[in-house]
C-alpha cells in the first residue's frame, strides 16, 4: 500500500498545530521540512521497533527542535539543544502542558543531539535522535522504505537544507566549542549526508 503522506504529516492535536505554526514563523522553508520530515521518519520507525510514542509530545518536539539555531533564539551562552529546549519548554507551558510534560519537550530536544539514546529511558528522544540522523548525516537508510523515503521527501523536498545546516552547526560549533555542534561539526556528517541523499533521490533507471 502507498504511503499517506498527507495524513503522515498532518499535526496529531490544535497543540501540535500550533507547534508547526511557530517553526514557520521563525525558520526557513528549508529548516521547516527537515522539522517535518524527522518527525515522518521517527513516526514510520516507531512501529517496526515496537516503540509506542506520545505522538503530540515527539510532533512538538520535531517541530522545534532546531529553533536555537535560528537568529531570533540562537543563544550565545549555551548548546542550539539546550536553548531549543527551552523554547520548547516555554511553548508547553504556554498551551496548558504541566510543568513535567513541559520539561519532557526539553528533555527531547536536548538528547535530538546526543550521540544515542536509550528508547528504554525515553522513547520519544530514542526516535527523534534516529530520525534526525538520518535526516542530517544520512545514517541509517536501511531502517526505512526507500519508496517511504522518496515519497516523504517529494512532498517536503530537501532545498538547500544539508548547506545551510553545515553551515548553521560550524558557526555554532566556533561560538561553543565544548557543544555537541562541534563533535558534528568535525565529523563532516552534515555535507556527507547531502550527498548520501542526493544519491538515494537521484533518478532511478528505467528496468528494461
């Protein structure tokens, strides 16, 4: 059966609605379907890894995640994770979350940048560590359809996504060189993944 993709990208809540809303508001188009597309992969790995998420939860923190490196919330004292966390913190708190469900948001959104995350301590971190490396770096395809990855991708295309992230994590990795940006920055990951996409979205040839 193909993919819905429309239904796949649909916010799950009004609360998850208005998360989307706000990645708009402040973010590129380019930065906004990155948002889109890690949370349709985390949401396409969950069932094959037995994973049952908060769906509102994972969608909200999918959607703001990269808010800190965006100009208007880019903090200069502290990781782009950390201060996306916050703001996404803020957010919940501001829809009616509880102050625990809240600081889930942040939690999320912070560990989106560890190196893994244990979907035993926190299920919704687990996917959307996975979904945005594979999104940035490229890592992992074989977890996913490539029929799914295509036709996500078709319908929030990449743009100039893996550039201007490269260059959005060096400028955070020389202001915060102790951050998590650094380690990907060195790692050459975000220019490498671009390219790992662009060879899984080339044309496929026609079987004769």
């Amino acid at each position: 059966m193909a993919l819905d993709v429309h239904a796949l990208l649909t916010p799950p809540s009004p609360v998850a609605a208005r998360a989307l809303d706000v990645v708009r508001a402040w973010s590129s188009p380019a930065l906004v379907n990155h948002c889109l597309r890690s949370w349709a992969w985390a949401s396409l790995l969950a069932p094959t890894i037995d994973l049952d998420p908060d769906r509102e939860l994972l969608f909200v923190a999918s959607m703001l995640h990269d808010l800190g490196v965006t100009p208007t919330f880019d903090a200069h004292a502290v990781p782009f994770e950390d201060a996306g966390g916050a703001v996404g913190s803020v957010f919940a708190l501001g829809a009616g979350w509880d102050a625990g469900r809240a600081r889930r948001v942040a939690e999320v959104v912070e560990r989106h940048m560890w190196q893994s995350v244990d979907p035993a301590l926190d299920a919704e971190g687990h996917l959307l560590e996975v979904a945005t490396s594979l999104d940035v770096s490229g890592i992992g395809f074989d977890r996913w359809d490539a029929a799914d990855l295509r036709a996500v991708t078709a319908a929030v295309p990449r743009l100039d996504f893996s550039t201007a992230f490269d260059g959005l994590v060096h400028g955070q990795a020389e202001r915060k060189p102790s951050s998590a940006a650094t380690r990907l920055d060195r790692s050459g990951n975000v220019a490498a993944g671009g390219r790992r996409w662009d060879e899984l979205l080339a044309p496929q040839p026609d079987v004769v």
